[in-house]
C-alpha cells in the first residue's frame, strides 16, 4: 500500500530493527531514564531478568516507527500497550500496526503488536491515530 487513497481496515505496516547496546544507551542519555536495569551488567544479573533489557518506551518507539510507513501524515492520539515479555539488547524486533476500524475523518483504531526475532509477542496493545492526506511536498529548501 503506497497511496493514502488504498487506507482502510486491513492495511498494516511494519518496521523492523536490531536493537544494540548502543542503542539502549542513546535512549537512556536522551530520554534520562538511566534505570541500572538497562545498562549496568552486574546489577542487572541480580533481577529477575538475569541480563540487562531495553527499556519499554524504546521498544514502544517502534510502534511509531512504524506508523511512519503509512501513506499520509499520521498522528499518534493514543495508545494503549502492554509489554508481555522482555527484550535483551541485540535482539531484532518488528512493531506491526494494523487498522481495525475507520471512524470516519481520517481517524482510526489499529493493533499494535512488536515481535521479536523468535516470532514471541513482546508488546500488543491499541493505538487511535489520525492519517491525514500527504500535502504537496517539494525537497527544495
């Protein structure tokens, strides 16, 4: 699907990305959240999950990511998550979203699931955005 004409209940999308390390502590410099659960090795094997994780709103971010790939300009105006399972750093994860009900006014409803490598639902909940007609768009600045 690569016209916003063709959106309607059915249409998904999909992003896929490995998660490093790296990435893990960009997001921890950047969002603040600076959790040893996320960075610190040593502390990290003393909790329940044995390893460090990626923190959840960074595995949530890929839910947007996604919502990037539909034709139009998309709006994020809720979402409701719950995270299933844990993400260790390194892994490949994909978000899809898929559109469940048109309300009309470009609103909708969508599943938002992210997976990891394994096919295990990590993160499945539901989102309501607003996909807007692309305006016209020139890349001269």
């Amino acid at each position: 699907m690569d016209r916003y004409e063709e959106l309607g209940v059915g249409e998904r999308v999909s992003f896929t990305k490995q998660l490093s390390s790296e990435d893990v502590s960009a997001f921890a410099t950047i969002s603040g959240d600076t959790n040893p659960l996320h960075l610190d090795d040593e502390f990290a094997k003393r909790t329940r999950f044995g390893t460090p994780i990626v923190h959840g709103t960074l595995i949530s971010g890929l839910i947007s990511a996604a919502l990037a790939r539909f034709p139009g300009v998309t709006i994020y105006l809720s979402q409701d998550l719950e995270f299933l399972s844990a993400a260790e750093p390194g892994g490949t994860l994909t978000a899809t979203c898929e559109i469940t009900e048109a309300f009309g006014e470009s609103r909708y409803r969508l599943d938002t699931v992210v997976h990891n490598e394994s096919g295990e639902k990590l993160a499945d909940g539901e989102a309501i955005v607003l996909i807007d007609e692309p305006p016209e768009y020139s890349e001269t600045f």
